[in-house]
C-alpha cells in the first residue's frame, strides 16, 4: 500500500467511510479479487456493501486504487464507473489473471 496515495485521497472531499473503503480496496493483491461485503467487513461495517459499492463509484484515483478488483458475492463482476465501464473492468481482471 502506498502511503503517496493515501496522502493523494486527502486532497478529495471523501468522508472518513470511502476513506476507508478505498485504503482497504487498495490492499486487494494484483490477480486477486473480493466482494462488496467482504471489504465492508474488513472496514468493520459488515452490512454497509451497498455502500461499499457507492464509495468505489466515487473512486478518484481508479485504477491505481483498484476498485475494479471487487466484485458481487454471487461472481458476477458488478458495475464500474472507470473508463470502459464493465468490460473495462472484465478485461483488467483477465489482464492480472483474476478470472
């Protein structure tokens, strides 16, 4: 984790709850991916996935805080609002060998 980006999200208008959403989604392994709900349980908000999904939208720094390494608890890969949209998203994940 880069301590440059978390002084980076310092210059956004973010509340202390995406602040935490993305430090914990910017430990996500290259190659690896985890759920909505497990990155809220990791910020110790475990019903908060929703949210979790509304915090990444706002994601200033996409992709080097790689939002696009969460995905739904079903498998199925969600939304994302970074350039390309979802197929953005599917062909970074194939790119790091996620899925």
């Amino acid at each position: 984790m880069s301590n440059a980006l978390i002084k980076e999200l310092e210059k956004y208008k973010l509340t202390e709850f995406q602040k935490r959403v993305l430090i914990a989604t910017m430990k996500i392994p290259k190659g690896e991916t985890r759920t909505y709900k497990q990155i809220a349980e990791q910020i110790g908000d475990r019903k908060a996935y929703r949210a979790v999904g509304t915090a990444l939208k706002l994601n200033p720094l996409a992709p080097m805080i790689p939002c696009h390494r969460v995905v739904k608890s079903d498998g199925s890969l969600g939304n994302y609002s970074g350039k390309g949209g979802p197929k953005g998203k599917k062909a970074m994940l194939k790119a790091e060998g996620a899925i």
